[in-house]
C-alpha cells in the first residue's frame, strides 16, 4: 500500500481495513475489524452507539493518538503508519482538532493563552496567534472571558475555550469525543451550535461521537458503531 492515498482528493480523513484488539496476557479481546470509513472536506459526521462499543478508540485511532491492529488510517492523504512519532504529531496538529468531554484546558494558562498554543507549536508567530486565538473567542462569546483562567470560567465556557482551540489551526478536520456530554441540556445546545458555526466558516469536517440523537440529527451523516461494524443509517431512523 503507498503511503498516500490518491483516490479522492475530496477525502480529509479515511480508514480502510481498520481494525482494534487489545491482548491481555493470553485474552485476545477484538474491539472491531474492517472498518472502512471516510470523510470529505466540510462534511459532519455522527457516530453513535452503546457505552463499549468502541466510539472512542475508533476516534483515537482516526486522530492517531493510538495505533490500529490491522488497517491504515489517512490524514490529508498521508498514511499514519508511515510517519515517525514526530511527524505524526506533527501531522495532527496541524490537519487535526480534538474536543473532548473535559475540557483538558492548562490550569496555569488563560482562555487566550490556551487556544493560542496549538497555533504556537504549528510556528505561528505570537502576534499571528494571538489574533487568531481572540477572534475564535470573540466567536464564541468569550472576548471578555481572554485573561480568565479555567478555574474561572463555567462548565459552558471552559468547553466554548476547547472548540476554539480545536479550530485555532484551521484543521482539516475536528474530532469530537462527547464534547457536550459533561453540560446541561441548554449549555450543550448553544455549545453545539457554536462548534457547528465555527466549522461551516472555516469549512473544517467534523466527526462527532455523541449519545445525543437530537444533534446526530443534525449532522450530515449519522454512522452506528455495533457489534464491531460500523454502518451509516437514515436520519429517519436516529
């Protein structure tokens, strides 16, 4: 297999073949095997499915924060495998954005400050990524929140500051790890629309792991993890 992929140039994100087991000693227990999955550019996805399914690792394997059993996942057509260590996360810091339950702000570090590093550790320059880190935050309401601390600001708030730094690079695409699960129903919603906002005027793709049907719908596919397959279904039926 090249270490490119070439059939679409459309496709930001893809897996083909994916698959996960875990061993334990002699226990040998397969998370999924065969995955084949894709995701073009501006495109929302939700992938939904009971608690263990694998909805986690299957995106920890997408953002190549883990290493597949069998398969290969593509970031902007470069296959993960072939990269070092370095150029992976290289690669993912500036093709990739990642949202997840928690917030994983730095304590030490301010709203803009935070939303500022990834753009930092990409080689902007301080100037480049402070406008970038403050119109994001201005974005989602939080332009008086910039000095704040996370310790300062509410649940809603500290998620709001973590899609802004997910989006700082211009990603190709955001992965989503239950990024409202921790939020009132009210909070979650306007959280929701925000990330939907941000990644329509960047024209970023989106994955989104939820248990919440209501936003699944509103994505533009809805994929179901099961059994160890991953299918599409009709909105209908979500």
């Amino acid at each position: 297999m090249s270490e490119t992929m070439t059939s679409d140039a459309g496709v930001v994100l893809a897996a083909e073949g994916l698959g996960k087991t875990y061993a334990e000693g002699k226990l040998h227990t397969p998370v999924f095997d065969g995955l084949d999955f894709e995701v073009r550019a501006g495109e929302t996805v939700a992938i939904l499915g009971a608690s263990g399914a694998g909805k986690s690792t299957l995106l920890h394997l997408l953002g190549g924060l883990d290493v597949p059993t069998s398969g290969e996942v593509f970031v902007s057509g470069q296959k993960m495998s072939a990269l070092s260590n370095a150029a992976r996360g290289t690669l993912r810091n500036r093709a990739l954005g990642f949202v997840y339950q928690f917030h994983h702000l730095l304590p030490e570090f301010t709203a803009l400050e935070n939303v500022m590093l990834p753009a930092l550790l990409n080689g902007a320059s301080d100037a480049d990524a402070t406008e970038r880190a403050q119109g994001l935050l201005e974005s989602v309401g939080l332009g008086h929140r910039l000095a704040h601390k996370p310790g300062e600001l509410s649940g809603g708030e500290r998620q709001r500051a973590a899609v802004a730094r997910a989006l700082v690079n211009k990603p190709a695409c955001v992965l989503g790890d239950e990024p409202t699960g921790n939020l009132d129903e009210r909070t979650a919603a306007t959280v929701f629309e925000q990330m939907l906002e941000l990644n329509r005027a960047q024209r970023t793709s989106l994955v989104l792991v939820t248990h919440d049907r209501r936003l699944a719908r509103k994505l533009d596919r809805v994929m179901e993890l099961h059994q160890g397959k991953l299918r599409e279904i009709p909105k209908s039926d979500v």
